[in-house]
C-alpha cells in the first residue's frame, strides 16, 4: 500500500475508533438497563449491543451527514438506530435455524449464552428499539418530513428489497435451490441495501437532493466492495482479528464471491468496486467526499 494511502488508512482506523466510542456512549442512553424488567431480555439485548464491532454502519452514517452539514449530535439517533437495526440481523442470522454461528465479534453469539428464545426475541425487541429512536428525532432534531424519509430508507433497506430478502436468498443458495451465480444480488440485499441506505441518509436528512444521485451510487459499490472484501477475509483472514471462526462460508456451502468466482477474481472484484465509489463521488462539492473516499479504501484494504 502507497505511503500516502497507508496514513489515510490510519486515520481512518483512528477515527473509527473516535466514534465507535461516541456512538457506544450514545446507545447507552437508548438500551435498557439489565435491572428493569425483563431483565433476561434486556441483558441479552445489551450483551449484543456491546459485544464489540468497529461501527462501521453508523461511522458512514455520520460521514455522510457531515459530508452534508449535519453535526454529529444531529445525526447520532439515526446512527445509533442502524447500529440497533445492524445487531439484531447478527443475532438472527447467528441462530441454528440460519448460520449456526456459535462465535460473534469474538464472544460466544446470543442464543449459546441466553438460548434461542431469547435470543429471538432479544433481536425482535432491536428492531422495535431502532425505529423508536428513529421516531423520536422529530422531535428532538424535528424536519419530520426528512426524519420519515430516512425512516422510510431504512425500512426498504431491512425489508424483503434488502436484507432479510438477500437473507432468503442466501439459504436458498446454500441449499441449492438458487443458482450460486446470483451471488452479487444476493449481496446487494442481504449486505449492500443497507450501507447504501446510511450513506443517502445524509443528504436525505440534511434535505439535499441535489447530490443524492452519486451517493447513491457510492453506498451501492461500498457495500458489495464490503461484502466482496469480507468473503475474502472468510479465506484468508485471522480469527483473533475477525472475531468469528474464518473458513465458515465455505463449511456451509455458502454462496460467495471467492467460491464462485475464485479468491484472486474476488479480490480484483472489490477493488473495482471500491474505485467504482470513489469515482461516484467526483461530482460532489469540494471536500465533501474526502473521508467518504478513504473509507472506501479502508474497506477494501482492511485485515479485520
């Protein structure tokens, strides 16, 4: 990596850490205490919340806010609420009727510590939370115009369009009932429909449609660069690092990008990707897509 490319890297690394602190000390004022009542329920849902991760989704999120003049504490509810969204599809997609997953970000997953029924529901009540904080900005950030445009964003991006349609796909494939050979539209609903929303959820809370068209395309080409990226990781990447067991992709017989296209095509796939949303954010204002660029390079030049 360039040297100039590597520094960029390290920033990126440095203030993912910055804000993955921020949004963490935020969402503690959202969850539920494990002493209210039910305290089983609660604790499961904190466990999860906390059990680690880098924030990627809400960091984009505050990227592209920013990049369109919001202040963190303007957009950090939103934020919070992805990252909410974004752990209860981990806690479902980890159970033994999905991936049977019994690690996750390094720790035993939620049902192998609270059992399935919980674990359920502990990711029932996630999704519920998140669109009660999300609610709540009209009254705190108010514009509840822009507020239910990011709502509505974000429902498509969970709903059958998007993750638990990608999710869908992505059991049938394993199970031989969908060609492998989908696997890109698989990836743009289960993974890339919801890093797309959190970057238009930028302008469309900050009510700028002006640029809305090349961060659009932007969100699309990071999620599968992403996906793409993660998929590699499975192969050749580090427990320790990744948090999760690797070589659990092609255990399953899951439909991914190395498996149906080679690791070597896989990795030259996510960097066209990554350049394909760089690229995407050449006709945004000056400066407004700098730490969305470098992103983009992280993502694809990460080892976690």
């Amino acid at each position: 990596m360039p040297s100039e490319s590597r520094r960029a890297a390290v920033e990126i690394s440095k203030s993912l850490e910055t804000r993955s602190a921020l949004v963490d000390r935020a969402l503690e004022r959202y969850l539920p205490r494990a002493t209210a009542a039910p305290g089983r329920l609660h604790e499961a849902m904190r466990y999860s919340v906390f059990a680690g991760g880098k924030r990627f989704r809400p960091f984009l999120f505050l990227a592209s806010a920013e990049a369109f003049g919001l202040s963190l504490d303007e957009a950090m509810p939103a934020a919070c609420a992805v990252e909410v969204i974004h752990t209860y599809s981990l806690i479902h997609d980890d159970l033994p009727s999905m991936d049977d997953s019994d690690t996750r970000r390094g720790l035993p997953t939620c049902h192998v510590v609270f059992g399935e029924a919980i674990a359920v529901l502990a990711g029932d009540a996630l999704h519920a939370l998140a669109f009660e904080i999300l609610a709540g900005m009209t009254a705190t950030f108010g514009h509840p115009a822009r507020v239910a445009a990011v709502i509505r964003e974000l429902s498509r991006a969970i709903g059958t369009h998007g993750m638990v349609g990608g999710q869908v796909m992505d059991l049938l494939a394993e199970r031989g009932d969908l060609p492998h050979d989908l696997v890109p539209e698989i990836h743009r609903r289960k993974t890339g429909a919801l890093v797309r929303a959190c970057a238009r959820a930028g302008p469309l809370l900050a009510g700028d449609a002006a640029d809305i068209d090349p961060i659009t395309r932007y969100g699309e080409h990071l999620g599968l660069a992403f996906q793409i990226t993660d998929d590699v990781l499975d192969v050749i990447g580090e427990t320790a690092k990744l948090g999760k067991q690797t070589g659990g992709d092609q255990a399953a017989a899951k439909a991914t990008y190395p498996s149906v296209f080679g690791l070597e095509e896989a990795r030259r796939m996510a960097l066209t990707e990554m350049d394909r949303a760089i690229d995407a954010l050449r006709s945004l204002r000056a400066d407004r897509g700098d730490v969305l660029a470098a992103l983009a390079r992280f993502v694809v030049e990460r080892e976690f």
